[in-house]
C-alpha cells in the first residue's frame, strides 16, 4: 500500500472521528470510545476497496454483506455510510432525535445497513447463515462480521464459530474489535478471554493477529480476502484501543458512554484538529 493511499485513510478516519464526536455531543447519546477503536477497521473496509457496495443498488445480489455486531459502534458506520452515499450527511444531525432513523445501535431502517444489531452475541450467527446461503446458492459474495471482544464471552458466538468450522465457511470472515475493555472494565479483571487466537483455531478457524490501527496491515489482510486458499473461515484479531484519537479517552473504562463536556470538549476537538464538524457548522 502506497504512502498516498495511507495518508488518504489517515485523512478520513480522522474526519469519522469528528463526526462521531459531534454527533454523540449534539445527541447527549452515543457510544464515542467503542466507536473510535473501530473506525480505522471501517474505513479500510469502505474506503478501501475491500467491500463490494453500491449505494445505488442496495439489493445487488453479489454485494457483499457487512454485519456490525458491536452495535454499539453504530456512530461510526453511519457517518461512513452517509459519506459514501447511502445517504444525505445532512442527516447526521439527527442521530437519536424524534423520527430519526439513524438509532443509538446500528438499525437496518438505515440504507447499507444488512441486519439490526446491538445485543451482543447475534452477528456472527447471522453472518454465518449469510455464509451458508451464499455457499448453497453458489453466490461469490463475502460475509465480514465486526465483532467486540467483550462480544466473545457470549455462548452463541462460538455456536455460530463451531458450526461455521464444521461446514468450511470460507467465504466469513470474523474481524474482532480487540481492544481489551468491555463496558466499564478491562477484561482481564472479570473474565479474560485469552488466548483468544487459539479459541478461534480450535473451533477450525484460520486466524491472524494484526494491528488494528494500522492501515498498512489492516489493507494487507483484507484486500486478499478473495483470494484467499484455505477452506476455513477466517477470524482477524485486531488488536485496538479503546477511544483511540483523544488522549483522555484512550484505555479508560469511564468512556465506555460517558461524553465530553466543557474543557474536555475542546481539547477532543483539539487533538482530532476539528474545531467544529463540517455538518454542524452549516446547521
């Protein structure tokens, strides 16, 4: 991946963030830290080429299906969507307002978006149906779930990993937001999911662990999904952090919800070099 190609990515995680911040601040609602330690994952995903969408064909039988699991992020893929076309920016400003379709979890009301989710756990089990019916249909489509970590300790995630194992799922592909903190505390302190590369092997999983926030080797795994050799599904553990882009949020469990106010504000808009978002400087 070229230089070029990095600083443009950089570029635009950095505007997702803005607009992830304003959003959550302007709403009084909104999961900011979660959403942050997976907008670089997303914008590989969506700016780089990796996912076959079109917003102009949302029912196109060979699209790729994108499933959000941590739903919770939702911020993130709703500014990514609306950016790309899905629809108006415009419609930011209304994230959890009255007669808004953009709600606190991702909702499939919302054009580009496969499935409605937000209780952890159901994503990947639905991914894998996905799977399955592009496998019986002899359809080339990929299926990639976004997952928590914290996301791991339900029990019908490793239903849907064994059954997706058992029937060589290929063409799944599990991307595990690990960033080590789940709600309003570190994993490793009430039930610790390592060693989570080998969970996944178990379960007849081809893993790799990657560094979440780096583009050159999030772009080195996934733009070779299709041309991939092995007959296992794939499970990328993407090893994040929490809040990622403001230094007061990073790897600190309060964030979890909680929003910035006052001094706090204005350095986050600081460090993102934002001032004010775009959209809501012509509202």
């Amino acid at each position: 991946m070229r230089e070029g190609q990095i600083a443009r990515l950089k570029k635009k995680a950095n505007w997702v963030r803005r607009q992830v911040l304003d959003m959550a601040v302007r709403a009084g609602a909104g999961h900011i830290a979660p959403s942050f330690s997976c907008i670089d994952i997303l914008v590989t995903l969506y700016y780089g080429g990796v996912l076959r969408v079109d917003s102009n064909n949302l029912k196109r039988g060979e699209r790729d299906r994108f499933i959000l699991s941590k739903g919770h992020a939702a911020l993130a893929l709703y500014a990514i969507l609306a950016d790309c076309g899905f629809f108006p920016v415009s419609e930011l400003v209304t994230f959890t307002q009255e007669g808004s379709h953009l709600g606190g979890h991702a909702e499939d009301v919302v054009p580009g978006i496969e499935v409605a989710t937000g209780s952890l756990g159901h994503g990947l089990s639905i991914g894998t149906g996905l799977a399955l019916a592009a496998k019986m249909d002899k359809k080339k489509y990929l299926t990639v779930c976004l997952m928590s970590d914290g996301e791991c300790h339900e029990g019908s995630v490793w239903e849907a990993a064994m059954f997706a194992g058992h029937h060589r799922l290929n063409n799944l592909i599990a991307i595990i937001d690990n960033n080590g903190l789940s709600a309003i505390d570190f994993l490793k302190k009430y039930l610790d999911i390592a060693p989570l590369e080998k969970k996944w092997e178990s379960f007849g999983w081809e893993t790799v662990v990657i560094n979440g926030h780096s583009f050159k080797e999030l772009f080195g795994v996934l733009d070779s999904l299709r041309f991939r050799s092995s007959n296992r599904p794939l499970a990328i553990i993407a090893l994040t952090t929490k809040g990622k882009g403001v230094s007061f949020m990073e790897n600190e469990p309060i964030w979890q919800y909680r929003l910035p106010q006052g001094k706090e504000l204005k350095l986050a808009r600081k460090e993102l070099s934002c001032g004010r978002s775009d959209f809501l400087d012509k509202v």
